[in-house]
C-alpha cells in the first residue's frame, strides 16, 4: 500500500499553469507551472526572493497574476482576491499572523467568516466547531483564551483554526517555524501530518531543509522567478536541494581554520538587568570574548540574550537597571549608557536580531542604509550622496545582494537581502567587536553559507565576535567556544568539539551541569518571549 502523500495516482489539489508576474523591473514568477497531489504535503524552497511569497500570495488571491491559470480541483478556481481564495478551500498562514489580539480565539475565528454576521447564535456555534476541529487535529486551544494572552505557538493554531473553520483543504504556511519553540515546531509538525491524513493539502514554504526532509512528500524548488525541479522528498537530499536552488554546490557545514584568540576584547562581570516592570532578566553575566575568536551564545529565545545584545548595542530597554561593569579592549564600557553612536564610534558593529526594526530604515533606499548610524561619522567625503550610492553599489556586488539596485527601498528587497544590507555594512565598518543576533534567520541556504564565511573572515581578520543564535547547528558551526544562557544566567561553557547537541540541550532547557535545575528554576514558557527558531 501506498504511503499517504505518495500516491501517484491522487487527483491534484492545485494546479498552477503558467503564472507570471511582475513588480515592475522584477520578474518575481516567470511562467511557473506546478501539480500538488491532494492529500500530501508540499514543500517549496528557495533562494530569498525567488518568489515562493508572490507565488503563494497569488494562489490566496492577493496579488493578480499577469499571466496563468489556476485551477483547484481540476477547475479554474477564478481566484481574483482573498476571499474567492477561501471559497475555493484554501486557507493561509501568514509569517504575521493576522489575529486580532484583544479578541478571543472563538471571536478572531468568527471575524470574516461567512456567518459572522449573526454573531449571537454563532458563537456558540463555533465554539463547538472548534472543539470539533481542536480535537480531531490536536489543534488544542482554549476558545475563549484572549489571543494576546497566547504563546506565538497557540497564536498560530488559532490561525490554522481559522482556516479549518473555513473549510479550507488546502492550507498554505508560509515559514511557519521561524517563530516557534523547537517543541512547538515538533507539535506543529504532527498537526500536519493530521491534516494529511485527513485528505487535506498542505503546502510549506521554508528555508530549514530538515523540516522538508521530514516532513514533505515532495518539493519544489524556485530559482530566480522559476520553477526550476518537483522531486519526491524521499528521492532527494538537502545537498541535492541546495544545489538546485542556488545553481551550484553549497558547503552545507563551515570550512574554518583553528582560532587563534588573542587579547580580550570585551569583559563582562556580573552584569545584572532588571527591566521596568521589575523583573530580573540577567542575573549576574561573566564572559569574555577575545580578539580573533566567536563566542556562541546558545539559547532558546526569551532567556535574556536580547536584553544583552541590546546593553551591550547601547540602546537598553527603556526604565532597565543595568548594573555590572565591562571592559572593551581594556578601557571601562559605561553599561547603563544609551549611545548606540558611541558604542559604534568605539568599534562595537552591530548585526541586530530584528533587522526591520532595528538594523534598516525600511523606507530609505538600500543605500542610504549602507551608512546608517554612520552616516554624520566620515565628514564631507560620506556627506557625498554620489560618493556614498557608488561605494554602495560596490558593497552590493560583494555580498550579493539581489536586485543590485542601490535606490530600491529596503521594503522592497526580500528578508534575505535586507539581512546581507545590514551585515554588509557592519562587516565592512571593520569592528573590535561585532555582535550579532540571528544572522540568519529567514535567510536562504546560499546567503547562510555567505554570511558564515565573511563572520569567519572578520574573526580571522582578528575580530573578536558575540554571537547569539537559536540555530543549535550554526552555534555549532561558527563557535570556537559556547557558552549557553537560560533565564539571565550563563550555565556554562563548552567547547564545541567536546560537546554534544543533547548536552546544550539539557544546559538550554536550565539543567545545571550536574543535572539538578538551577535554584530559580525554569521559567513558565508561556510567559517567555517566543522563541525564535528551530534547534
Ligand atoms: N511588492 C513588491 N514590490 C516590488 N518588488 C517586490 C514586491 N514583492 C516582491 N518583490 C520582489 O519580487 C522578488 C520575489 O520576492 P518574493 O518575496 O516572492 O521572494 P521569496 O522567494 O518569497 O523570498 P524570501 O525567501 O526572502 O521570503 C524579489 O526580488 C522581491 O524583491
């Protein structure tokens, strides 16, 4: 018998045949044609802005195509908006969710759903809907749970809810472990094994070649506005995707010599935070990083690794008490300061964790970016708009950005090259110490790859580099030492040779090294901040 997904013989759920679009120069779908069996779930990869996202965003109905046609269930679906979308069953789950927060689960699921209007006696209605779906999915959430109250996780189930509320077969999820705990992903993956074997249709867009290995009956794989190969998962390998997705070989670990660390560059000591609300976020941090090697910090997001990017950045959160002493390069590092400019005039490059929010001024053309935070720093010679738009030019052709155009927003790149914007421009800025959070988040194999070698240039190059990850592997990969955080504290060293994923595991989860919880024990992680990734 058949597996479920496997079958050659399932009817296709969707069918795409030649879609093309354009955002004006950019020809973001190029006559892109695709069959996605019902019952299986789909998987579709590729560089950043190979536009998986248009793709996606035009079978939901939000942007029209220029060309193609799409049929659901073998008939044109005459999607022409969202709402012609979900009557032809499919639902989608944004990397944003689109949840009302101060409503309850029952009422964000109600709200735009056909019989809304009668909200009285639907309520009760579909709060006993939703039990039903909660039960047969493993789609557990309380109906009345105000959203906002919601770990990122449930927040997400809300969303699947929603679309099953719909009577959505097929359901689109766009990234949807970026923002999860390595157990939630776990338990959204078995959600959608559930809805497969129910007969519904799943298609996954993700960067994380594991998840599709372990999840997908087959992948699609876009390059440069094209669909460039469907294989049956089982029939391929990550090596193999990655090729096809980038057009050559990738290193899909880190080729990198022996460290040679020298002088310490930043010293921590007993470094405590406690935010304005009153709670103590780091509980007294001792570290060192020295120059020409990478200290990983290893943690699930929420356990304080923000709050010490963004001290040591120069802009801690507003009301934080900040006390502790630091030394860079040997001279005293006031803590408590708020002078991200400083912090930069003293060496400090910065690769923040959230790129759109603090790396980038979306607005502003790509180069204007190239010298943001910098741009009051060189005198007349930066002063020099031309000047500046031709040295940005250069910088884009060095770390690759697509498309190559210097007066294109940052709005309008994709993630993955508004994060080379930012990590070119403080790699080039030539720092004692670079700090960087989630350097690759959203980023696609290729650009990973690239990322990685220019950290490892800057180490070798006598940079000493902090850096904070939720990627177990790239912790792994890029750290000459690993110290782990969980709840404010460091729980220890290791070196990566002698160490084990299980081991940093146990130190991520707050088991001490002798296997005894830390005396503060572990924090409600529904009271963390989400988690942002996938060990
Ligand atoms: N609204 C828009 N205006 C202009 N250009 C756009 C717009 N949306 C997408 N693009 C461009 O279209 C191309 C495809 O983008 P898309 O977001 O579909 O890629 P993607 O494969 O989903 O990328 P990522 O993995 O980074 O999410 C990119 O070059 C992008 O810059």
């Amino acid at each position: 018998m058949a597996l479920p997904g496997t079958q050659a013989t399932a009817p296709p759920a969707i069918e795409l045949r030649g879609i093309s679009k354009a955002f004006g120069p950019v020809q973001a779908n190029r006559d892109i044609s695709l069959v996605v069996p019902a019952g299986t779930i789909h998987g579709i990869v590729g560089e950043n802005g190979a536009g998986k996202s248009t793709l996606m965003s035009i079978l939901y109905g939000f942007y029209r195509p220029d060309a193609g046609q799409i049929l659901v269930g073998r008939r044109d679906a005459g999607i022409t908006d969202s709402q012609s979308a979900i009557r032809a069953g499919i639902g989608m789950v944004f990397q944003h969710f689109k949840l009302v927060p101060n409503f309850t689960v029952v009422e964000n699921v109600i709200l735009g759903a056909e019989d809304g209007a009668l909200l009285a006696p639907s309520v009760s209605r579909a709060r006993k809907e939703l039990r039903r779906l909660a039960a047969e999915y493993q789609l557990d959430v309380n109906p009345d749970a105000v959203v906002e109250t919601l770990s990122v996780g449930h927040q997400q189930r809300v969303e699947i809810l929603k679309a099953l509320y719909r009577q959505a077969d097929i359901l689109i999820l766009d990234e949807p472990t970026g923002v999860l705990t390595p157990a939630e992903a776990d338990h959204l993956f078995r959600i959608l094994k559930g809805l497969r074997d129910r007969g519904k249709t799943v298609i996954l867009i993700t960067h994380k070649l594991r998840e599709i290995m372990e999840i997908t009956d087959n992948t699609s794989v876009m390059r440069r506005g094209e669909m460039v190969a469907t294989v049956p998962t089982r029939e391929t390998s990550p090596e193999q995707l990655a090729e096809l997705m980038v057009g050559r070989k990738v290193l899909l670990r880190v080729d990198k010599a022996q460290a040679a660390p020298g002088t310490p560059i930043l010293e921590l000591s007993g470094l405590r935070m406690v935010d304005r609300a009153g709670v103590e976020r780091l509980r007294g941090i001792d570290l060192t990083v020295r120059a020409g090697e990478i200290l990983g910090i290893a943690g699930v997001s929420g356990n304080g690794q923000t709050q010490l990017l963004d001290i040591l950045g120069g802009y801690p959160e507003a009301g934080a008490q900040v006390t502790g002493t630091a030394r860079l390069a040997g001279r005293t590092l006031p803590l408590s300061g708020t002078d991200a400019r400083a912090r930069r005039h003293a060496g400090i490059g910065n690769i923040p964790e959230d790129r759109q929010a603090e790396g980038l001024v979306m607005d502003f053309s790509a180069w204007e970016n190239t010298v943001l935070g910098r741009h009051r720093d060189a005198g007349t010679a930066l002063m020099d708009n031309d000047a500046i738009r031709s040295r940005a030019a250069a910088q884009m052709e060095r770390f690759d950005v697509r498309p190559r155009d210097p007066e294109l927003a940052a709005k309008n790149f994709s993630g993955g090259n508004q994060q080379k914007i930012v990590v070119a421009r403080e790699i080039e800025s030539r720092p004692i110490l670079l700090l960087v959070g989630q350097p690759t988040r959203g980023v696609d194999i290729g650009a990973i790859e690239f990322i990685h070698r220019r950290l490892i240039e800057l180490r070798d190059a006598g940079a000493a580099i902090l850096l904070v990850s939720v990627e177990l592997d790239e912790i792994m990969a890029l750290s000459d030492r690993i110290a782990v955080m969980f709840d404010g504290c460091i729980m220890g060293e290791r070196l990566p040779d002698a160490t084990s994923a299980a081991e940093l595991g146990l130190l991520m989860a707050g088991a001490s090294p002798s296997g005894i919880p830390p005396e503060q024990g572990q924090p409600d992680p529904d009271e963390r901040e989400p988690a942002k990734g996938v060990i």
